[in-house]
C-alpha cells in the first residue's frame, strides 16, 4: 500500500484514523454508490461494510498517506484495497453485507491500538485469528472505564494511585495471561517498589439462574468443567448457573438472553440485575455480571443443549427453591456464582415474587 489513498466508511472515523497514525491530505472525495453493514467493522474481519458501486447516492472518502501502522492494520484485518477510478479506496469490501448493527468507533479504535501494540514479528493471520478474542477483552476494559473508572473506597485517596509501566502478553490462545509490571501507593503512604504481576485474561461474562417465581423453581446447568479436572477432583461435572462471555459489541443483558436460549432452551421474560463481581481478583481479570431471569418452568422445561461447536454438553436440571437451597447448604453446589445467585435470591424471593405479581 504506497501513495494517497481514500478511506472510507468507518476506516474514516476520525477516532480510527487517529489510532492508526493518519491525517487528512486533502479535502474528502465523493464516490458513487452506497455502504451497507459496517456494524462490526475492526472488530471482526468480515464485519466491514459492503461498497455498492452501481448503487444510487455519493460516499465521503477521506484522502490519507498510508503509514506503517495501517498497512499492519490492514494485513492482520485481512482488508484489501479496491482500485477505483478515483484512486485506491479502503475500508470495504465489493458487494452488498448485511445489516449487523451501528458501528462502535471507540471500540474498534480501542482494538486498532491492542493490534499494533502486539509484537511486529507475530505473523498477521495468527493474531487475526485471535481476534474475537482480543475484541472481547478490549470491550471489557472500556466497560470497565465506564462502570468503575472513579477512584472509589477502598484503597488509597486519590486518582493518581496506580502507574502501569508496562503490560505484555506471554501466552495467548482463546484466554490470555497479560503480565504486569507496575507500582501503586500504599496505605501507609509512599509508593511501592515495582511489582510483576500475571493475570489469567478471560474478560467478562454473565451468570444468569433462571427462576419460575409462580411454581417457585429454578433451572440449573451442569457440565464438564477442565478447572476441576486439572484439580484431580474426582466429579468434575459441577452445577452451575447459565453463564457465558460478552462477545464484543454486546450487552450483558443481551448475553444473558441469548446464553439462555443456547444453554437451557429457554426464553427469559424479564431479567433482574443480582450481584456482580469479580471470583477470583488475586490472579483474574474476569469481572461477571449476576441475573436472575424471570421464566416458566413446567415439568420437561429441562434440555441437552450447548453449542457443539464451542465442545458443549449441557443439562438442565429444574429444582424446587427449598430443595436447591438445601443443596447450597449441604455444600453441594460449589460454584461460587451459582452460590452467590440462590444466596441472593433467598433473601429476596418473596419481595421479587410480590413485584412481579400483577398489579
């Protein structure tokens, strides 16, 4: 990619364009046709936008000098240039995509800068291979900005409070370990010395236990479960709530609808935030949002499902709440989620129970 070219469509936000280095050389160039799709443009390879060439309207391009970063950017994302009469246009592919939602420009930005920040020497279509993955964890860290980014109790006062010097990835497939090298103040006041820290990189997920207020059951999943296995306990199924990643670009209350339906066969009606939280904050940098979803349960409500794709075996299993209770206390359900969920729910099933009564 040498000479002017013309960006178009998201590539020519200028939050992407300031990700990867560019300045405007020259005032925009309209071109015929019209976009469509974009929605998950620079979070999936396949999610640029479509360029109609011969359909009716005109579409600002922006004229660039390409610099080393896009030309890495768009070897990881696979986006090849078009040749145009006007000149080589990229940020699209020819043809027709469909609709797949409103492009999110902080995020694919925000993943335009994890991309370059990788070792240069790590073959491109490897870490396009990984970057549902990347795109995930990416989203987490901006929600986390978003939710928690204040400087609240506990710890030290004060914004300033923890310096990252510097933050690599020494193993990465679907999950990651980022190691950390940073320093933070102290209770006692005055900073720390540099601390190396590893953190297990899954990004985050939701856990949501469906519950039946009028027959005053719930449904619970088990399946095999590598944590356990590697443990050498020997009943590595375990019970658990429905649960599941928040793929970049979603909710968490789009994740638990859509886990419900692959998980258990189920359509929740309604979804109550419980407790969110992080399970093991020491060594994880997964951060899990807690639901109770509102369904009917009939006798048969319980399935096989998982997708068999992501090597899924899952089984339902419909308990009366007094019985599932009896088996939190009886040191029967060890997932931690799952205990914190039926805890949860206890204290607050008959207050939920009366609000969801019609008025």
């Amino acid at each position: 990619m040498s000479g002017r070219v013309l960006l178009m469509g998201p590539l020519a936000d200028p939050r992407m364009m300031a990700a990867l280095g560019l300045a405007p050389d020259g005032a925009p160039v309209m071109l015929p046709g019209r976009l469509t799709g974009g929605g998950r443009a620079g979070i999936a390879p396949d999610g640029w936008p479509g360029w109609e060439r011969a359909a009716e309207g005109h579409i600002s391009a922006q004229p660039v000098r390409p610099t080393p970063q896009l030309v890495r950017y768009a070897e990881i994302m696979d986006l090849q240039a078009i040749d145009a009469p006007e000149g080589m246009v990229v940020g699209a592919a020819a043809g027709v995509r469909a609709d797949d939602g409103t492009f999110r420009a902080e995020l694919a930005a925000q993943v335009a800068a994890d991309l370059l920040a990788r070792d240069p020497a790590q073959p491109a279509a490897e870490i396009r291979a990984r970057l549902p993955m990347i795109a995930l964890w990416a989203d987490s860290r901006l929600r986390a900005a978003a939710e928690r980014g204040s400087a609240l109790p506990p710890g030290p006062k004060g914004e300033d409070r923890l310096r990252i010097e510097s933050r690599s990835e020494p193993y990465g497939r679907y999950f990651s370990v980022e190691s950390l090298r940073l320093t933070h103040r102290l209770h006692r006041g005055g900073w720390s010395d540099p601390l190396e820290r590893a953190v297990f990189v899954s990004g985050d997920a939701v856990v949501v236990l469906p519950w039946d207020p009028m027959r005053d059951r719930v449904l619970v999943v088990d399946q095999f479960r590598a944590g356990p296995a590697a443990r050498g306990d020997g009943q590595p199924w375990i019970y658990e709530p429905v649960a599941g990643r928040i793929d970049a670009g979603e909710t968490p209350e789009s994740t638990a609808l859509r886990e419900a339906v692959e998980e258990a066969g189920l359509t929740l009606e309604r979804l109550i935030p419980a407790p969110a939280f992080y399970p093991s904050p020491g060594v994880a940098a997964e951060f899990i949002y807690g639901f109770i979803g509102i369904a009917d349960l009939p006798d048969g409500a319980a399935t096989v499902s998982g997708l068999p794709s992501e090597g899924e075996d899952i089984r339902g299993h419909v308990i009366a709440r007094d019985a599932f209770m009896r088996m939190a206390m009886d040191r029967r359900i060890v997932s931690g989620p799952l205990m914190i969920l039926a805890l949860w729910l206890d204290k607050r099933a008959e207050g939920l129970r009366q609000g969801l009564a019609p008025g």
